[in-house]
C-alpha cells in the first residue's frame, strides 16, 4: 500500500466515523493531526480524561477496522 492511498484510506474511514461518533472523529484529530495530549484534547472536547482514553481506544480500534476493510 501506497503512503498516499493509507492517507486517503484514514481519511475516508475517519469521514465515516466522524458521520457517527463525532466525538470520537474530533479526538483523532485533536491527537493525532493536531499533536494534543489524551488529557489536552479532553480539555479541549469538556470530556473527562478517562473518557477521553475509552473514546480513543474505541476511535483506533474502529478506524483499524474500517481502513482494513478497504
């Protein structure tokens, strides 16, 4: 797989999750595209820190799902 086609496979898989859990979709971008801490993007969002870290949890575990499936 090209390093292009991963980008737009996380990007589209993360367009869907974002359709149905748009928390979750914000987090990944506050973590991984913005470099926020759990616990910064947690601010960020007015959610817990533990919450933070089940949604991040769940947002990976989904986005690998989804990006797998393509």
């Amino acid at each position: 797989v090209e390093p292009d086609d991963e980008l737009i496979a996380l990007d589209e898989a993360l367009r869907k999750l974002a359709a149905i859990e748009p928390v979750k979709a914000k987090l990944v971008e506050l973590r991984y595209f913005a470099g926020l801490t759990g616990e910064q993007a947690a601010e960020v969002l007015s959610i817990s820190p533990t919450t933070a870290d089940r949604h991040w949890a769940y947002a990976r575990a989904w986005l690998q799902t989804e990006i797998r499936r393509r």
